[in-house]
C-alpha cells in the first residue's frame, strides 16, 4: 500500500536541510502546508509549491528553539 501524501511530503521535508518545522495554515480561507525553515534554501526547488492539489507554503523563521520551563 503506498504512503499517503501527507507521510510522503514529511518524508521529503525530513531530508532537506534548513528545514525546522511543518505545519498547517490557512491563506486567504483556504488550508496549506506551511514549512518553516531556519534560513533561505540554497535551491528553494527542493520544496514543492504544492502536493496533491495542497499548496505548499515555505517561512523563513529562524532558528527554534525550546524555552526553559517556568
């Protein structure tokens, strides 16, 4: 059975470097993957502009990182 897209899409992402998050948000009403990414691609080709009929949103946020408890 092959892997849903979503599976195949974490897959890929996993594997690029500078990438530091993924998600999900909604641009004017509509749903997205929104990849977050610590810094530019050196190739912003390796992400795809959209899966399956889903866009594919990329950010530059930065590095994260966890916040010490409180």
């Amino acid at each position: 059975m092959p892997a849903p897209p979503s599976q195949k899409l974490a897959q890929h992402l996993a594997a690029v470097e500078g990438v530091v998050g993924v998600g999900i948000t909604k641009i004017d009403g509509h749903y997205a993957v929104k990849v977050n990414l610590g810094r530019p691609l050196t190739d912003p080709g390796m992400i795809p502009s959209a899966i399956d009929g889903v866009p594919v949103h990329q950010e530059i946020v930065g590095t994260i990182r966890a916040r010490p408890a409180l």
